[in-house]
C-alpha cells in the first residue's frame, strides 16, 4: 500500500515521559466507511473521540525492526462524528527499550537511543463518493501524556493529575516505509481476567496482593482516592520460604508500577508495557487494600485453544495446567522464554523444543509463520541464526539446537497443519542454516569447533557449568543430520532439487557413526536414537533404560535431551519406565515443582531447592515453557494421537495406557476436524473410546484397524 503519511515525533527532547499525537478533524457529510492505518516505532494506543481504537494492546508488536513493521487497520467509521479528535500515545516498548538488560553491546546501544515515532492515515467515505485522508504530517500536534514513564524491563508510571494542555507542532521524521508491512501475526488482547485472590502481610511486614497464578499482563487497580494518592507496587513470582515476597531473580528489571492519583473513584492499568507475576508488594496505597482493588489482566497473542488433555492423576492435571500457562506466558507476539526478568527474548532454542506442544494445544500457524519470517530477515549474510529472534544479541555466536529452530520449526509447522506454504516462504532459510553449519565445521560432515549451549541445564553438568556433560560437537552434530534431513523432506514436499542434501545427509550418518561409536550420557543416547543416528537404536533405548535405572529413576537431561526422552522410551518398550518418569514425585521431575506450589514451568527443576532455598538469582525463571514439551508426550504416547498425513489429514490412534494413570482423555482441534482419544484402565482391561472427523488408523494391543470418520469402542489388555 501507497501512504502519505509522514512519521512524526516530539518537536523537543521530553525524556521518558511518552508523548501524545492529536488531529482534530472535521467530516464533510454521512459517512459511509472510514479505516485508520497505523503503526509506530515503539507501541502505541490510538484514541479516536476519547474511546480505545480496536482491541490491539501493544501494538504494532514486535517484529525484526530493521526489516518488517507491521501497521494495523481499524474499522473506524461507527467512531466518527461530525467533529474528532485522533490521539495516539507512543512509548518506548521493544523498539527502544535497553534489551537485553544484562547485555552491554553497540548494538542495544543502538536500539536504546533510537527515537519513538508515530505513522497514521485516517481514510474516510462518503456517502457521494467523495474521500478524504488525513495523514500524519506536519500539522498534527503533540504534548506531555500522562504517562510519564514506560519500558519493557522497568514498568510504567502514569499521572492521571497530568492532562495534556500545551500542545506544540510536531516534526516530521525521515524514516523508510518501504518496511511496512500489513498485520501478519496474531494480534495481542486482552485475553482472561484473574482476580486477587487475598491480600495479606508478609513475615516482613510487607503488604502483598496473592493473585493465585503466575501470568503475564499488568494489574488494574480500582480505588476511591484523592489527587496526588500514590499508588506503588513491585511484581514478583514466588515468595521465599519465610512466606516473604521475593524478588531477586528480576535481576536488574525494575518491573514497577507507579500511578498517581486524581480525586475520586477511578480504574487503571498499565498500557504500554507488560509483566510477568503472581505477587505484588503494595509500597505505596491510599487506605486499606482489600482484593477486589486489585485484578490481573492477562496479556497474550489471539491464540485459539485447540488442545485439551485430562487425566485420573490431579497433579498430572496441575501440570498440563502450568504447561498451558507457561505457553500463554509466553506467546506474547514473540515466543519468548520468560516474561518477568531482563530478557523476554524470543530464544530460538526454547521455541524449537515446544513446537509441537504448542501447536497441539493452540492454533499457533499464524503465531509462527510470522515470527519465522522474522527469523528469515534477521538471518545472517553467512546463514547463521540468533540465539534469539528478533535478533538483540548480534554479537553472540550462533548455537547448535538454538539455530536449528530455523528448519525444525517450519517443518514442525508444516506437520500439525499440513499447509505446504511455510516451507515454501521458509525453505531458502532452512538450507542456508545447513549451507553455514558446512562452512563452519572443522570437521567435513560433523559440526565441530563452534560455540554452544550444549545440552542446557543439564542434570550431569559438571560443576559450575550451566551446559550439561554431553558432548557440544556429538550434539552439534546430531541436529547437523536433523536439520540436514529436514531440509530433504521438506524440499520433497515442495518439489525442490535436494539431491546434494541427500549426499551430504549419507556422508553426516557415515561420519558420525565413525566419529562417535558410544554414548556417554542419557542426551547422547537420546539425540542418537531419535535423529536415526544409532546403528541399533533398539539396544541404545536398552541401554539408556539401564542407566535411567542406575541413576534411581532419574532424569539427567536438559533442554536437549528431555523432549525426546520420553518418545525415545516409549517407541522402544520402556513405556512403564516413560511413566515412572512422568510420575515421579521427587526432584528431579516435573511434579516436584508441582509439589512446591507451581502454576507454571520452572526453568529450572529446582528453582526452589528442597530445603526452601532458590536455586540461584541470575537465572531462575519460574515461568519458562521449555520444559513443558513433555505435553506431546502425552498426546501422542499416552493418549496416542498422531497425524498420518500432514495436518492429520488422517490419523493414528494408538494409546499407551497405565494403570498408574486411571484414565486419559486428550482432544486435538486439527486442520481436519476434531479427534479424541480416551481410555479407561478396570482391572485387567483398557476400554478405548475414539471420536475422529478424519480416517483413522486404530492401533490397539498391536492390531492395526482402519477406520471412516466416527465413533467407537475398543477393549484391551491392561498392563
């Protein structure tokens, strides 16, 4: 699309008060339609007549800056009148706030200083078919909003004394168009309402408001209060073991709300940034606080829930819950990995190892599609990827597992739903991912030499290493082959010539089965199997299984190795071992954080240690989604349900029930229809219902049974 519109800003310096744009427009006649284009450098809030303008918050999102904004269109025609006023607040949001907060680098410099901006068209109808535009331009005006203050990291503060009455010319900016976009991802809501659920003092003394789940979004606070009452609160995750509120794992992200009172009975929130939280700490409140001052609203992409998973274990339960919180936590424009400390990035890593989860327990196609074009634009000239997406962390070195997201992700995408354009729009990046791992190897056909995360957070890590025991270049090397055959599949699908990733995909299998004759750790084990890299997969599961066994039913993998480690031992009869991983109550495990009071996933297993301790400061997020992976375990192993064909065009049922579990009973929206799977252990006995909108192939105690669309009843042995 053609604009005429120019970007505007402050005509002089305001620091980090956020300023408010106006035009005060006029219509000529009846109206018949009217639209309103816009976007910013930073997020804004558009008022048309004193009313919100759409449903958008943080707006336009978070794209590759340098490469793609996106703008938004409104429907704006039953917001008209004869006389308007357009007001739109800009702050700083991702584009110019300090990210990220523990990185020091030329290029968050860069970011840092740049200038917030706004870009608007406002088209109008009329009924003669007259029309007019009214355009960001010199004559629009600005002044001092009433937010004072608004970053990512630190919070926001708003005066609602201040009132916007000096209003200056604006200046018109130079700034290319040509990366303006239309909206490509989901837009951002506000989605669920969370009310507090008490308010209390701490052991300290402290006056804490407990909403009774972690989420992301901000508070918004309702009070009877007279001008210039402070309100100040700070946003926390857990509180420690003395019962106090807890804070030091913000780092150094203020995560502070400020609002300042006018006279009288009022309701107000934070709108230009975000949060992540469970607690406040009330440092400032006029009168008693009482819960009802006091709800969260939660803040995520427009995501339709397409997943449902329920089960005879409440703690199990408790656990999908955390992993569907953790996703919307966490799939705010960006899938990011945390949403309350310094960072909030989208890690590339984390976002490869839950694809699948996500994309099962929301419609995520279009969430994905757009941030892999993020990723496409962020691409390196030599092929390499972030550690994160959109691309803050220049500087750092590209990361086997990390980067893969690149050709796992697209694939992965593919798979749930079936539509073949994201690896047509993705397919040059995902070969260039692979083309730079060749380049970049010291060794032809392995992966060696480079910089990694290794198998992050690793159980067996040695002392003082965050990267596990396993071996960066056997690691590298796997998702080398992965990617490397992902490239050939999806080149398949397309039609593309891949016959030199087929060559190079031998000589990868060759060269690592030479390379790399035994397995040392639990990961290695599982990247061998599931990568097809194992020369007799069935004996390393055997193998695996035993040293599961001597570690005392004991997981020792990372953000690597524990998203396949289930499936591994599954797919090679370690089902009941699969299990007693599952259920294990202790640390480490994933109920253990369930046990400790958890309505998230942590980051890491024991963020908060047995005896009450945290794990650390630096990095101890008690809302990262990474390990929540664990769901398609549940889909696909314990409920049973696969695609057979891409967006499960057909499907295949074949459910692996415990008596340890009672019942299951998983349902999946797919591109075909619905399909569920419940089954029922009594006494020696599995009864199976199956609901599916698609063919379906039943696998029931080893007998394959072809079946139409429809409902049915199966028995079987129970185990």
């Amino acid at each position: 699309m053609q604009f005429q519109a120019q970007w505007i800003r402050p005509s002089e310096g305001i620091g980090d008060v956020c300023p408010v744009f106006r035009k005060e427009i006029q219509t000529s006649g009846k109206i018949k339609s009217a639209e309103l284009y816009i976007t910013a450098l930073g997020v804004y809030a558009a008022a048309l007549n004193g009313r919100r303008v759409g449903k958008y918050v943080l707006a336009p999102g978070w794209t590759a800056y340098d490469h793609r904004l996106q703008y938004q269109q409104y429907d704006v025609t039953d917001m008209l009148g004869e006389e308007n006023k357009l007001e739109i607040t800009v702050g700083k949001g991702w584009y110019a706030s300090p990210m990220p907060g523990w990185n020091e680098s030329a290029d968050k410099l860069r970011r840092k200083n740049r200038k917030t901006a706004a870009f608007a068209e406002l088209h109008i109808t009329y009924d003669n078919g007259e029309k007019e535009i009214y355009a960001t331009d010199g004559s629009w005006q600005w002044a001092e909003s009433p937010i004072r203050f608004s970053e990512i990291y630190d919070g926001e503060i708003c005066d609602a004394t201040v009132q916007p009455e000096i209003w200056k010319p604006v200046c018109t900016a130079e700034s290319p168009t040509d990366r303006l976009i239309p909206q490509e991802g989901e837009e951002i809501r506000e989605k669920e309402t969370v009310m507090a659920k008490a308010v209390f003092t701490t052991p300290a003394g402290e006056t804490v408001v407990d909403f009774g789940q972690e989420v992301t979004g901000y508070v918004e606070i309702s009070v009877n209060a007279h001008t210039d009452d402070r309100i100040r609160f700070q946003h926390g995750e857990v509180l420690d073991r003395d019962g106090n509120f807890y804070r030091d794992n913000y780092r150094s992200a203020k995560a502070e709300t400020v609002y300042i009172c006018s006279e009288g009975k009022q309701t107000w929130h934070p709108t230009l940034t975000f949060f992540g939280f469970r607690y406040i700490k009330l440092l400032e409140f006029p009168g008693e606080a009482k819960p009802e001052n006091f709800r969260a609203i939660v803040v995520y992409s427009d995501i339709r829930q397409s997943g449902r998973i329920r089960c005879g274990r409440p703690e199990i339960d408790q656990l999908i819950s955390n992993i569907f919180w953790g996703q919307k936590s966490n799939f705010l424009d960006v899938p990011t990995d945390c949403p309350q400390r310094d960072e909030r990035l989208g890690w590339t890593g984390d976002a490869q190892v839950f694809v699948k989860t996500a994309g099962y327990n929301f419609d995520v196609e279009k969430f994905f599609r757009k941030w892999l074009r993020d990723l496409k634009a962020d691409q390196r000239p030599d092929g390499s990827v972030g550690q994160v997406i959109p691309d803050y962390m220049p500087e750092e070195a590209p990361s086997a597992a990390w980067g893969d997201a690149a050709v796992i992700c697209p694939w992965q995408i593919y798979e749930t739903y079936g539509n073949e354009e994201v690896l047509r729009e993705q397919f040059e990046s995902m070969k260039k991912w692979v083309d730079y791992i060749t380049s970049a190897t010291k060794k032809q056909y392995l992966w060696t030499g480079g910089v990694h995360f290794g198998d992050w957070l690793g159980l067996d890590a040695p002392s003082g290493s965050y990267k596990g025991s396993s071996r960066e270049d056997f690691i590298a090397s796997a998702f080398y082959a992965c990617s490397t055959e992902l490239v050939i599949k999806a080149g398949r699908v397309i039609g593309a010539d891949v016959s030199g990733y087929e060559r190079l995909y031998r000589n990868i299998v060759e060269t690592f089965r030479k390379e790399y004759p035994e397995y040392h750790t639990q990961t290695e084990h599982i990247l061998a199997i599931r990568f097809g890299l194992a020369e007799d997969p069935r004996r390393t599961a055997d193998a695996l299984a035993d040293m599961i066994w001597r570690d005392g039913i004991q997981m020792r993998t990372g953000f690597v190795g524990t998203p396949y480690l289930l499936h591994v031992l599954s797919d090679y009869g370690h089902k009941d071992l699969a299990y007693s991983l599952l259920l294990r109550r202790e640390y480490p495990s994933w109920l253990y954080s369930v046990d400790k009071g958890a309505t998230t996933i942590w980051e890491h297993w024991d963020g908060i240690m047995e005896n009450g301790e945290f794990w650390s400061t630096d990095m101890n997020s008690f809302n990262h989604y990474a390990y929540g992976s664990v769901a398609d375990w549940l889909y696909e192993k314990a409920a049973g349900i696969m695609p057979a064909l891409p967006g499960f065009e057909k499907a295949v049922i074949c459910p692996h029930p415990d008596k340890r579990m009672d019942w299951m009973d998983a349902e999946i929206d797919t591109r075909h229809g619905k399909i569920r799977s419940y089954w029922s252990c009594e006494k020696d006995t599995v009864r199976y219902e199956i609901w599916a909108d698609m063919p379906v192939t039943v696998v029931i105690d080893g007998k394959e049974t072809e079946l139409d669309p429809g409902r049915y009843t199966f028995w079987g042995r129970a185990e």
